[in-house]
C-alpha cells in the first residue's frame, strides 16, 4: 500500500486502535503476562525484556524487529511493508509494544496467547499461565534460559535490522520463516496442552518429546541468532530447491503446513492483509488476490513490471539501502560495514531482512509517522479498554477462529480467513511458483547490480581519495623543488646582484641594501668608457692644433712635413712630448712643439677618433641596457627575498590545507593587512589565489568591525561579478578568530605595476589592449541593475595573464568598491555618498574625491583612473604627482589643482591616445567621458575601419590630428 492509501485509511487504523484498545483490555489474565515476564527478564520495567522474542526464531521477529529499531517504536516499527500495511495486525501490535512501559514479552506473551486461542479446545485466557510456567520449565531444561530469554537492548537492534518480515523480497526467507514459526507455535502449543494435562495430573511421555522438540528449536534459535548468516544460509539451498526445482513438493510442503498448523498463516495474514482492501468485508478474488501474487505484486514494485529494474527502481533500492544504513543502529551499522556490504541483503538471513521492503524506505518514515499518531490514539485509548476490543484483538491474529468470534472480532477472524484459503490456493498454483522463483531470479539480479555498483562506488570513492593523496604529495614535492631552486637562485644571485645588510642608523638597527659585484663591474666599465672618451677628446683637440696648415688652403704644402712629426708611442692619440739631453728638461719637461702632420694623416686621425666615439657611445647605451637589466634584477632579487621571508614566517608555509581542500603552496605577495598565496583547490582541481586577511589582534573592536565589513561587502560585491575581464571570486571562509580567506582565481603572471617597474614604460598598442579589456570591464560593472564603482583601478589590480603587456588581463581586488544603488545611478550627475574619503590610492583618484566634503561620486572616478593608467601606460610616469608620495599629494592639493593634463614630447603618441587620456582625465566630472563613451572611443576602432565616421561621434575629439603624429596602425 502506497503512503497515500495509508492516510487514506484512517478508518482502517482505527480499527487497529480498537484491537490494541482490545489488547489491554485483557483483564486479569493478560494483565498477568506482564509480571511473568518481568520476572523472567529479572527486571521491573520491562522495557527491554524480550523473553520470548528473543526465543523466537528470526522470522517471527518482525513486530520485535519494528518494536526494537524503532528506537520509540516510531521510525522503523513499520519496516516490513513495502506496501504498508498499515491495517496489519502485526503492525499493531509492534505499535503497542513500541509504548513505553510495554515490553516486547508482552506482545510475545500476547502473541501466545493468540496462539493458543487459535486451538478450538482450549482457551488462551485460561492457557496463559501454564505456558508461563513452561517456558519457565523449558529454561531449566537448557540451562541456559537467561541467554535464551533475555537479550540486551543492543542484540535487539541487530534483530531488527536482521528482518524477517513477510514482506521480505527474498523468497527463501520467506519459504523458511513460516516453516520455523510453525513448529515453534506448535511446540508451545503442544506445551500448553500439556500444561492442561499437568494440573490434572503428572507429565505424560508426550511432554518429554515435546520439551525435545522445544528445546531442538531453541538450539535452532541460538543457532540463528549466533549466525544468522550461516542459519540462513543453511536453510537457503533446501527453500531455493523446493522453489526452483520442485514446485509441487513445496506446494505439498506448504499445504502441510497450513495442515499441521493453521497458525501458521498468522504471520503472513498479517502482512498481506491490507493488499486486500484493508476492509475485511470486501470479498477476495481468488485469483488476483492470492499470496503469492501478491508477493509479487510487492516484487514487481521493486524490481520493476518486466523483471528487469529500471534506473528509477535501482536508485530507489539504493536509497533505501543508504536510508535503512543510516537508520540502523551504531552496531548494526558496523556490522553492516564490516560485511563490507552496507545494502546488500542477498546472501544472508540478516541482510536478506535488511533488504527485506527496500522499496519502501520512504514509507517507512510515514508508516512511522502513521504508527505515531496510531500509538497516540492507543495510549488515549489504553486507559478504557473494553473486553470486546481485547478478544477482537486475539481473533486477529487467529485464522481459524473466526466461526467463534463477536462481531467485531469476525471481521478480522474474516480476513485472515479469507488469507488462509487464498494462501491455500497459492499453493497449488504451480505456475504462481514459477513467477515467484522468476521474480526471486529478478531479485537476485538487482542484488547483484546494487552489489556491483556499490563496489564501483566506493571503488571510485576510494580511487578520488587516493588521487587527492597523491595530486597533494605531489604538488608539495613540487613545490619543494620549486622553493629549493628558487633559494638557490636566490642565493646565487645574492653576490652578484646584492642583498639587504643590516646596517645600525643612529640608535636602531635597518636592513640596508648592499649592491652586489655585478653593480662594481658595471660601474668600472662606465668608468673606462668615460676615461676612454676624455682621452679622445683630448687627442681630437689635439689633432686640430696640429690640423695642416694648407688643408683646406694650403694644407697639401704642409702635410709632409708634419707627418714626420707624428709620435709613436701615442700612437696618435697623444701629442708627443720629446726630452732632450738637458737635464733640466728633463725635469721641467715642456710639451713639445706639436709637430706637424701631413694632411692624409690628419684626416686619418680624425676618423678614427670619430669611430672610436662612436663606439663608446654604442659601448655606453649596452651598458645602460645591462645596468637597466640588473635594475630589474635586483628588483626582482628584492622582491624574492622579501617574498621568502615572509613566506617562511607565515603560518601557513607548510603546505597547510585550508578549509579541508586548499593546499597552500607559496606566497604570492603580502598586502598592508592580507597576505596572497598560491593554493590547489584538492576539490576542483585547480590552482587558486587565496587571499588570507589578518584583523589586528590589537585593533580596536570598531575597527575589526569596520575592516569586516568591508571585507564582507567587497565578498558580496565581488561574488556577484562574473565577466572574464574580472578575477573570479570562488570562496570566503573564517580560518580562525581573526583571519578569513577569499579565494580568488589564480592569474599566473605578474600585475600590471610590477610591469611596468620593470620596463618602465610599454608601446601604445600595448597600452591600448590593455585599457581596451579594463573599459569592458567597466561597462560590464555599470550595466548591472546597481552599477558598481570599483574605486581603486591602479595598475598593482590589473593582472596580466601572461606577465607581459602582450596578453589578457583582468582586473582585481574590490575592498574599496561600492555600489550605487537603486535611482542613485540613475542621476548621472548625482551618484553616491562618499564614505571613505582618503582611501584609496590618490594619483589615480580624481579631483572630487579630495574635495571636503566630497561632493557625490559615480563610475566616473574609474573612468578618471582609468586616464591615468593609459597616460602612465606609455609615458612611464603618472600625469600628477609622479614624484610625490601619497601624503605630499595631499598636502601639496596636487590632484585638487590638476586642471589640466600635458604631454609630453617623447616617446610620440597618437592624438586620438591622447584625446582618450583627456577625455579620462577632465578636471569636472560632469565633463568627464563615462564607461560607455570610452567603450566607443575611436582609440578602440578596429584596424581599418573609416575614421570620418568615427570623427563626429560622440567623441568629438577636442584636438585637431596631427598630420605627423600618426596611429601606429594607421600604417
Ligand atoms: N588572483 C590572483 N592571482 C594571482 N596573483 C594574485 C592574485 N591576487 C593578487 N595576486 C598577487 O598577490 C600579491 C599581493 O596581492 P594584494 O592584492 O594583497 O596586493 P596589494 O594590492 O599590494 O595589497 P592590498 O590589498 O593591501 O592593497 C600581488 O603581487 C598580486 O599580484
């Protein structure tokens, strides 16, 4: 029965309610249960005494199974049904059990009682303490009762989650149950005549063999509750052949059953009988009714109308697999585990009865629900049982007496009646057995499948985990090398390049910085080249003294004679000096008279001296380019140190794993109160920025407020922003009480600022693509419904994908963005409130921003900053205060006074670059370009498009092109 027929049959449940009212109104002699068992059990609550359940074999432990698992009766007391029976008497019964203060030997002795009142002669009422008594003698007789009888509250959730219940989908239990139960019912049958016979006289030899037959199936119950595998396992071959192979001798087998022992169909009437209507008037169609298709109702609900199970199907079977393992007691659940084999129910007893309904794990927590309000309406109810619910009850669970039954008893007696015969009918359709052993092979079939996939699954499970391992061992081996080599270059380079010394300055101690001999070599080669170029000034001033007279004029007539005066051991750079025998002149030594040269040789002379500056000219811009490049090394050699240093004292240089999945591997860079590492996100595979912002633990609790906050709203609005000119933002996690982390995607390379330090200025096209990608970004964030101001575009946030200026870039760090809500951003001349005036970075902020008050701020401040990028871009320096530092800006108003931008001279830029810059870097806001005029920008024209379309759009360029100055492109 589907959950909605279960609410649908409120009616039916109520009827339950009068069987369970039925129950307790048991008068003196079902109240008398109660303390028998409590004193079997040695304990006065009664809760967890399970005498008789405990001696049950498995398959009669369904309503102990619900009554245990259900931890309250509640969740699982309705386990066994797939179809949820919930007009089954067993259910009931477990629900009566499932109260508190009712204890499993109550239902059990109950359940006795049922027994015996199903055997015309006798009446249970009169029966029930004699049986006490024999139970109490049958444990004498083993020895051993106390194991047998009492169990603990833990043996009982393993009985639970071990099955049983008629509902089983495994067809050999289902074969075996009965069969057990019967003789079992039987014996305590056999011992309540007896009992009969005993207070009218001794024991007879009858008593004797029944006590060995009891006893025989005690040992069989130890057996199964020891092993309950192996049990079933032992019984399986006999079930499945007597299925499979022999279909008549099981229907003679059962028919003798039910011969034997008509109690027998007790167990299954239950189950079934809510399959029937639930209304025990209805009358039963034999064939479409009967047991066996029934259970294969069941099965085909399982397992799918074809035999063959559908993914829907399988994933059911698996939830509930996943569902009953998570609801299985702690110590059914490990043992589930240790058979390494959480869902399957296919090769044993237990796990059959775990398997046992596994469609219906989503019922059952309604079944429960309804079990809940049933043990409600029962406890209302307990409190005025009447003697007619009581016997209602009893006939219930007896099949064969419902000739003798009151009114309302008969219509159950009717059911189970009605049960019996068609379960009679079953039995002799051997074509009926076919299906079932067709829908068991099905069954098995889907066992094996879930067996398969689970293995799969946790095959796969345990593969990703085992990458992971190996995927961090790696990257840190990896990066272990990587800082080796690294230190070692760094350590290579430190003589040559240079290193920080600590130097004491007065009273305290600074790192200094120490050039290394890379800096001395260049130094001595500039000084011989600035030697070199004196001497060849000084010999080309010489050589003009001695210029030929005639040469121009006369200077053949002289050449001649001068070319005897040349000295050779200037070597014609020197005017040679002679001594002369006068030892005087020796020691006043006068320059001698410069001798004359003939004119060949002085246009010679002059030649070479002319080359030879040349080549010290070409000599010296080499050794600018080397110094150059050792400037850049030495920055980078700078910044390595640094990097190292701080990485070695952060605490998260052992490769620490944040948040279970970001292995930190190096430090990127350390900002004023964050520092950027380079992680592997072990869950996406992936290499990501982690930014790790410290709060001052000395801060005041204002600030670490403020510096939240801002760090939230900066996670908030950077979340948002999806546009690949923009970093991602993945993640935002507390790390402890005073760091969180953004996760940021990785941009491999360096930002633009570093960049742009290290080659000082970069060509216009560069400078171009690069402005082009931060524009559409720009109009990207003021597209959005509440445009966003980022606030400090600098080139430190411009990223450059590919470390040079030749790539894509994109643009970073949103702690100072804010958005312009609402109709704020639909007032062009209006805009925000200026909160944090002074932060920022002031030479790319604008003139209003340092007004006090500020005036209200727009999109046009990116835009502003936006000029000044471009400008430093390709003139190597920033338009204002390029010199200053922040605090002189400040003090010197020098972004309040910059009204006008200049260009200068070199390197050449094209106007319509310039009419950019100016269109960015207008004094008034008002005047100023927005985002989306720069976007039409004819800077961004693509190649070869008409400029005279472009000329009068909306650019209107304020300057006239210079016929010299020429696009590069324009080419
Ligand atoms: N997503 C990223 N991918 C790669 N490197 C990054 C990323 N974000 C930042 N970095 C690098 O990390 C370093 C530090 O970044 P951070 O933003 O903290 O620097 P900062 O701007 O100097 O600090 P602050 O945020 O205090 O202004 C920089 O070198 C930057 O290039």
């Amino acid at each position: 029965m589907s959950m909605m027929s279960m609410d649908e049959r409120g009616g039916e449940q109520h009827h339950f309610v009068s069987l369970e009212q039925k129950m307790f109104n048991t008068g003196p002699q079902a109240t008398k249960a109660l303390p028998i068992a409590q004193s079997l059990n040695g304990s006065s609550s009664g809760e967890h005494n399970n005498y008789p359940i405990n001696s049950l074999p498995p398959h009669h432990q369904p309503q102990q199974h619900n009554i245990v698992s259900g931890g309250g009766g509640q969740a699982t007391t309705m386990a066994t049904g797939d179809t949820g029976h919930a007009g089954n008497v067993t259910y009931m019964q477990t629900g009566m059990l499932n109260a508190p203060g009712v204890s499993s030997h109550q239902y059990l002795s109950t359940n006795h009682q049922i027994q015996h009142h199903s055997t015309p002669s006798t009446s249970m009422l009169q029966q029930h303490p004699s049986q006490h008594q024999l139970l109490q003698q049958q444990q004498n007789l083993n020895g051993n009762g106390s194991t047998i009888m009492r169990s603990s509250p833990t043996n009982d959730m393993n009985q639970c989650l071990q099955p049983v219940s008629e509902d089983s989908i495994d067809g050999t239990l289902r074969e075996f149950a009965p069969v057990h139960h019967l003789q079992h019912m039987h014996h305590i049958q056999q011992q309540q005549q007896y009992s009969m016979q005993q207070m009218q006289g001794p024991p007879t030899p009858s008593y004797q063999q029944t006590q060995q037959q009891h006893l025989q199936h005690l040992q069989q119950h130890n057996q199964y509750q020891q092993n309950p595998v192996m049990y079933t396992q032992q019984a399986q071959p006999q079930n499945q052949q007597q299925q499979l192979q022999n279909q008549p001798q099981q229907t003679t087998s059962m028919q003798h059953i039910n011969e034997s022992s008509n109690l027998s169909s007790a167990g299954s009437i239950s189950d079934r009988e809510p399959e029937q209507g639930g209304t025990p008037n209805r009358p039963v169609a034999p064939q479409s009714s009967t047991t066996t298709e029934k259970k294969a109702r069941k099965r085909r609900r399982i397992g799918g109308e074809d035999g063959h199970a559908t993914p829907k199907q399988e994933r059911k079977i698996t939830e509930f697999i996943n569902k009953q393992h998570s609801q299985a007691s702690p110590k059914s659940r490990s043992n589930l585990q240790q058979t390494g084999n959480v869902s399957n129910g296919s090769n044993s007893y237990g796990a059959g009865g775990n398997g046992n309904g596994s469609g219906t794990s989503n019922d059952h927590t309604s079944i429960a629900q309804q079990h809940d309000v049933y043990w409600t309406m029962t406890n209302n109810h307990r409190a005025t049982p009447t003697p007619t619910q009581q016997q209602q009850h009893y006939s219930s669970s007896d099949s064969n007496s419902n000739s003798n039954q009151s009114p309302p008893g008969q219509r159950m007696v009717r059911m189970i009646d009605e049960e019996t015969q068609t379960e009679a009918g079953t039995q002799s359709n051997a074509s009926s057995a076919d299906e079932i052993a067709k829908r068991d092979r099905v069954i098995d079939d889907f066992r094996r499948q879930i067996d398969e996939l689970q293995a799969k699954f946790s095959n796969e499970r345990r593969k990703n985990e085992a990458s992971k391992e190996t995927i961090k061992r790696l990257l840190i081996e990896k990066n272990f090398i990587e800082r080796k080599s690294l230190r070692d270059k760094t350590t290579a380079d430190t003589p040559r390049i240079g290193c920080f010394k600590t130097m004491r300055t007065g009273d305290s101690f600074r790192d200094q910085w120490t050039d290394g001999y890379a800096f001395d070599e260049l130094e001595k080669k500039q000084q011989n080249i600035t030697a070199e170029r004196n001497e060849i000034v000084n010999a080309s001033a010489l050589l003009k003294k001695r210029k030929p007279l005639g040469i121009g004029k006369e200077g053949t007539k002289r050449s001649a004679a001068n070319s005897l005066n040349l000295d050779a051991s200037t070597n014609g750079m020197q005017p040679s000096t002679s001594s002369t025998a006068n030892g005087d002149d020796a020691i006043f030594r006068r320059p001698e008279e410069p001798k004359e040269i003939n004119y060949q040789e002085y246009i010679e002379l002059d030649e070479i001296y002319k080359l030879r500056r040349e080549h010290l000219k070409k000599e010296e811009m080499d050794l600018q380019i080397e110094r150059e490049k050792l400037d850049r090394e030495r920055q980078l050699h700078i910044r390595e140190l640094k990097r190292a240093s701080n990485e070695s004292a952060s605490t998260y240089k052992d490769h620490s794993l944040l948040n279970k999945r970001y292995l930190m591997l190096c430090l990127l860079g350390k900002g004023g109160f964050s520092e950027v590492w380079k992680a592997f996100d072990i869950e996406e595979n992936r290499y990501v920025a982690c930014k790790i912002h410290h709060v001052n633990k000395d801060w005041k609790e204002e600030k670490k407020a403020n510096y939240v906050k801002h760090a939230m709203r900066e996670k908030d609005i950077h979340k948002s922003l999806d546009h690949c000119r923009i970093v991602k933002l993945y993640d935002l996690f507390t790390i402890d009480n005073h760091s969180f982390c953004t996760v940021l995607e990785y941009c491999p390379g360096n930002d633009l600022d570093f960049y742009l330090k290290q080659n000082k200025q970069i060509s216009e096209k560069e400078a171009r693509s690069i402005i082009m990608q931060v524009v559409s970004a720009l109009v990207y964030l003021n597209e959005k419904k509440d445009p966003i101001i980022h606030y400090d575009l600098k080139p430190a946030n411009i990223l450059l994908e590919s470390g040079n200026a030749c790539g894509a870039i994109k643009i970073t760090d949103f702690g100072l963005s804010k958005i312009m809500e609402g109709s704020e951003a639909d007032n062009d001349h209006d805009g925000i409130e200026l909160t944090s005036q002074f932060a920022g970075t002031y030479w790319y902020l604008p003139p209003e921003t340092f007004i006090v008050p500020p005036p209200k701020i727009t999109c046009k401040v990116d835009v502003w900053s936006i000029g000044v990028i471009f400008y430093q871009c390709i003139y190597g320096k920033k338009p204002f205060g390029n010199e200053l530092t922040q605090q002189k800006i400040l003090e010197y108003n020098t972004i309040i006074n910059a009204r006008e931008v200049s260009f200068p001279a070199k390197p050449p830029v094209s106007p319509v670059a310039q009419d950019f810059i100016r269109r960015c870097l207008q004094y008034k806001k008002e005047e100023r370009a927005d985002v989306f005029e720069l976007a039409k920008h004819e800077l961004f024209r693509p190649r070869g498009a008409t400029r005279s379309s472009a000329a009068g759009s909306i650019n209107s360029p304020s300057i006239p092109r210079s016929p010299s100055v020429n696009r590069e492109d324009d080419a």
